[in-house]
C-alpha cells in the first residue's frame, strides 16, 4: 500500500481498493488505484465517474454513516456487472453490512473469515438509497459549531473537550507555526486570532478533515497539506499546536502520538513552543522530557491534561 504524497491517476486504474483490507482474509487485486481518504495522495471517490471501475474490495469504516456514504459512492462508481468485496470486522460494522447493502439494491454472498464479515457481489443493474446516504454522509455545515464537518473525521460533530481546553489555556502565539493533525480547523482557527501570527500549516492525514478546514479557516496566513505527519516535510517552525491523536486505523497506537511529539521538537526551531493537550492516561511525559527542553504540565483535569513544551 503506498502513502505517496503525489495522487493516482484515475484514468490508469479501473480497480478500486479501498483502506486496508487484511490480506490473510480476501485476496488483494493487483494494481489497484487507493481510494480512503486517509491514504494520502489517494484516488477520490466523489470525483470518479459513475459506472467506471471495474472492481471494488473495500475495508468499509466502522462508522455507520461515513460507511453508508462510502459504499453508496463506491457502487455509483462501479460498473454495471463488476464484482465488489466489502468487508468489515464484526464488531466495526460488519454485522451491518448485510442489511445495508440490501438497502443499496444489491445482491451477493455473506461469508464469515477471521472476525470479519465478507460480502461478495455484483454491482446490480439499478441503486436504491444513493442519494440520501450521500446526502447523511456528506460534508456539511454544522449550526451549532458554526463549522463545515464531515462523518468520519475526528469529533466530527461536536467540540472535543481536549481541543476545547486547549483553546481556553493557549497565550496569543507569535510567527510561523503548525496545526499537527489539524481535523476540521479549531485549533488553528483559534491561533489565527492573534496578528502576530504570520503563517499556520494545517496538518492531516484524512483529506474530508483538510478540505472542512479549507472552508473553516478562510485566513490567507493558513496552508493546508494533506500528509501524514510522520513524512510531512515542515521546519523552522515557532510553534506547533496539538491534540495528537492516539488511534492508527482506529487501534489504540501510543507510538503514533509520540511520533507527534518527536516531529514537533524536530520541525521547531530553537526557542520554539509546542502546545499539546493529550489523554490523561497516556505516557506523553515520558517522550516530552527527553525530547524537549523544558516541558512544563500546565494543567491536568477531566480526563486531560496539556503540555507546554519549549526546545
Ligand atoms: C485528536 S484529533 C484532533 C483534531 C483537531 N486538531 C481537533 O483538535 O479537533 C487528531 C487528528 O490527527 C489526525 N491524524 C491521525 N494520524 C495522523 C498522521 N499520521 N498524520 C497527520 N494527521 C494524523 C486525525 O485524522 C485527526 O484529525
């Protein structure tokens, strides 16, 4: 699986894959074109021309609308006649895969593999339900934030307690900085509000998140690059504002959140400060310490706790 920064053409490869299946659980079709928007650098579905791909085998999300959403953009992208593989773990969606893609107007054979559930077809003749679940899954403006958001991405609609005392304890920052895994934008939203600061690079691996931010920080100072922030090429930074995560492909992944920790020390210049607020439970002192000059706790409450970290 490549995470190539450069996107696939989508004239090359008429099949589709979609997120990572297991290997040990379906066969993996060669030459495949990426489509998750969490691939960066993937193909992207909503632009792929109805009845155009040849074959489909997609991990599908866990989450039931983004799910809903993908698959009914993925079958109005299929052939008439071309084999889809859908599949999904058991307790992620996959005791719901059955009914929703009969609700699609599909017919195919459900098999079990290794807590998955797998179903094999053939995209029918005609859909049912496409439209609204693109309609229930699709971006859109959320009143109550005042934001653009998308199921699917994180927090997707309602503030992240983390990023919401995070915004609260932040001094107005100064100079060119970082947003590491920006989401929909409020982090970076609330450091445009000084003037001191001249430049934020948005930061995300999930391109649904980078294009909300596109319409949520409308700031000339804002870049937005889709990346993984473990290759994202930034340096001489001033400051770098974080809720890391600590999920890779929804499994619980410490290591991911110190890689955060270490990329921010090393895309800082000297005298530059790193604010972070992370889960309580996780062991962030132990990669700060080491990594950083001084790291000062600035506050632990509610299950969190934020960092203020100086190299
Ligand atoms: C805890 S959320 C924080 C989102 C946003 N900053 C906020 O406070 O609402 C972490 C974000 O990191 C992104 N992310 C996860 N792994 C990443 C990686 N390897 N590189 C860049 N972004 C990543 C996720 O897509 C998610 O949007």
């Amino acid at each position: 699986m490549s995470d190539a920064l450069i996107p696939t053409d989508n004239s090359t490869g008429t099949i589709a894959l979609y997120g990572a299946p297991p290997a040990d659980v379906v066969d993996l079709p060669a030459g495949a074109t990426q489509f998750s928007p969490l691939k960066p650098g993937a193909s992207v579905l909503e632009q792929q021309a109805e009845a155009s791909l040849d074959e489909l085998v997609m991990l599908a999300p866990p989450g039931t609308l983004e799910r809903r959403y993908v698959i009914a953009l993925s079958l109005r992208a299929l052939k008439v006649g071309a084999p889809f593989t859908i599949l999904a773990p058991k307790d992620r969606g996959g005791t719901r895969l059955r009914k929703e893609l009969q609700a699609f107007g599909c017919d195919f054979e459900e098999t079990s593999r290794a807590h998955h559930r797998i179903c094999a077809g053939l995209r029918p003749q005609s859909l049912t339900g496409i439209d609204e679940a693109l309609a229930e899954g699709g971006p859109r403006l959320i009143d109550e934030l005042g934001l653009w958001s998308q199921p699917g991405v994180f927090s997707w609609d309602r503030l992240d307690p983390g990023t919401a005392m995070l915004i609260e304890r932040l001094p107005a920052l100064r100079g060119r900085g970082a947003d590491f895994g920006c989401g929909i934008g409020i982090l970076a939203h609330a450091v445009l509000t000084s003037p001191q600061v001249t430049e934020i690079h948005l930061v995300d691996i999930d391109r649904r998140a980078i294009e909300c931010a596109q319409h949520n920080v409308a700031d000339p100072r804002a870049r937005f690059l889709w990346a993984d922030i473990r290759s994202a090429e930034l340096a001489d930074l001033d400051f770098v504002v974080m809720n890391a995560p600590f999920h890779d492909a929804g499994a619980e992944d410490k290591k991911l959140a110190q890689t955060f920790v270490q990329r921010a020390a090393r895309c800082l210049s000297k005298g530059g400060v790193c604010f972070m607020v992370a889960n309580r439970h996780l062991p962030y002192e132990a990669i700060l310490t080491p990594t950083f000059k001084r790291t000062e706790l600035v506050i632990e409450t509610g299950g969190y706790k934020i960092y203020e970290a100086h190299t």
